[in-house]
C-alpha cells in the first residue's frame, strides 16, 4: 500500500510537471531534400497530423520552375501513403490565387504542403492572394496541418532570407532579405543549413533582426512547430537555433558592404532528432 501510494504520488507529480500534448495539426518548416524513398517518416508525419488515409491535402509547387513535375512527384508520394484526396494547386500566375476551385478545395483540405524552388518566386506568386490569405487563416486556426520544403520553408516567417552566400564571415552582404508570409511571424528561417555552410549567412540576418529567432534547419531534417507552443525536431540533421534576444555589442550599423559584423552574447542551440524547443520562453526542454 505504501509503495502503491508513492508510485501515485511519483505520477501526479510527472503529470503536473509534463508539458501540455499537442494538438494533432502543427507547422512542419523543413530543411529539403527529405527522404522520399526510403522510410519517408517526415512526409509520413505531415500526412498524420493531416489526417492520415482520410486526409484531405493541397500540394503547392509554384516556387518550382517545374511545378507539374513536383506536384506529380509529391502527388505519387502521398498517393503511395494512402492518402485519396489530394489536389495540386497549380498557381503559375497571380490570377489563379483566386481560382474559386482551388479556394473550395482549401476550405475542405487537412493539409497544405509547400514544394522547394525559388522563394521570391512563390511569395511572388502567391502573397496577398486569396488562397494564401485562407491557408494562413486556417493554419492560425489550427485547422489544418501546413508543411514547406526548402523554398516552402523559407517563406514561413514575415522576414525571409532570399539568397545570399556562404563561406564568409558575417556581413551585410552575405545575405538578401524580402518579406515572407509571416505564417510564424516570430522567427527567421534558413534552409539546407550545415549542408551549404549557413550559419554566416543565418547571423547576418539576424544582426539586423534581433528580436528573431533564428531556425537553421539541416536537409531531411524537420523542425515541427506544435500547438503547444514548442518546436520538435525530426529527421537526420540537426536544428540550429540562434537566440539574439540579449545580444549586446552588434556592429550592424557601423559597416558596410562586406566589412565583419560583431555580436556579444548570442545563445545557440544544436537540436537533433526528439529534441525539444520551448519558444515562449526561449530555451530547450530536455
């Protein structure tokens, strides 16, 4: 009786201290070129938390040069999951972010995955378009789970990196910035990390927006934003997150072109697969 009460009391108190279950939807931001292949376990959790079988979802590949070559490829992909439902939303002009079949489709859908490409050319394509603007709303709803790829990833955040280089020290013209979809407003994504030497390029954006956070994620890798208000990483790579919310010290607006920016006081983080990130109050969980 008395081990039956401790081992009850040990309970309660792990289920007091236990962080809150997330919610079937969330927001998977992924580095590229993930597994399609072989055990594929994060485009199979994008099709879970979309519903698995009965999952409704939308693929979009505007920011490919080949969209229907991308959208067939993720079409057959989710197909081979058993998902039945599922639309390309083909949109390769502005018009056809109004297209009222694709906007039917988008009411209805679980899911709305985002290919790799070029993410000037899908904010280009789609910003400010009814069909953007209905994904976004139903994704802040927790309506329905939203998955990008490389370029898909890249759009996530209001800010969004561009282009740029690599193999520098941090400077001003190491990278190019435009405006994203702000779908996690709060963070600064950048993509194919460790895989193309990033973190230079990750840094001087953040020197001009500190208030950031910054989510470098590696290829087949996944950073999945819960509805709890945390991040989950996935995949082979590591997540590499980059805290400037104390930086003192930033030399930003004292050079120039390709002179070195100096920060103090950045934390970094290195998440690998089943770690855990706790975005409101900015640190891991372990």
């Amino acid at each position: 009786m008395i081990v039956s009460q401790a081992m009850l009391k040990i309970d309660n108190q792990i289920e007091a201290t236990a962080p809150p279950q997330a919610t079937k939807t969330a927001i998977l931001v992924i580095g590229g070129a993930e597994d399609k292949v072989h055990g594929k376990e994060i485009l199979q959790t994008f099709c879970d938390r979309s519903g698995g079988p009965e999952a409704k979802i939308g693929i979009i590949p505007s920011a490919s040069r080949e969209p229907a070559i991308i959208g067939e490829r993720y079409f057959q992909i989710f197909q081979s999951m058993g998902v039945k439902d599922i639309q390309v939303l083909d949109v390769r002009d502005r018009d056809r972010g109004s297209d009222s079949r694709y906007l039917e489709f988008v009411e209805e859908c679980t899911g709305i995955f985002m290919t790799g490409g070029d993410q000037l050319r899908l904010c280009g394509l789609l910003a400010e378009t009814p069909l953007m603007n209905l994904i976004i709303e139903r994704v802040k709803k927790k309506e329905i789970a939203l998955a990008g790829t490389s370029a898909g990833a890249a759009v996530m955040g209001s800010q969004m990196i561009s282009g740029g280089g690599s193999g520098e020290c941090p400077n001003r013209a190491l990278v190019d910035m435009a405006i994203g979809f702000g779908i996690i407003p709060e963070v600064l994504v950048d993509q194919h990390f460790h895989n193309r030497n990033r973190l230079a390029r990750l840094l001087s954006a953040i020197s001009a927006h500190p208030n950031l956070l910054g989510v470098g994620i590696d290829e087949d890798t996944c950073a999945m934003f819960e509805s709890d208000g945390t991040i989950r990483v996935l995949g082979c790579g590591t997540v590499t997150i980059v805290d400037a919310t104390q930086v003192s010290g930033n030399n930003r607006d004292q050079v120039q072109g390709t002179e070195p920016i100096g920060m103090h006081n950045i934390r970094l983080h290195l998440l690998h697969y089943g770690d855990r990130y706790d975005l409101l109050n900015n640190q891991p969980i372990s």
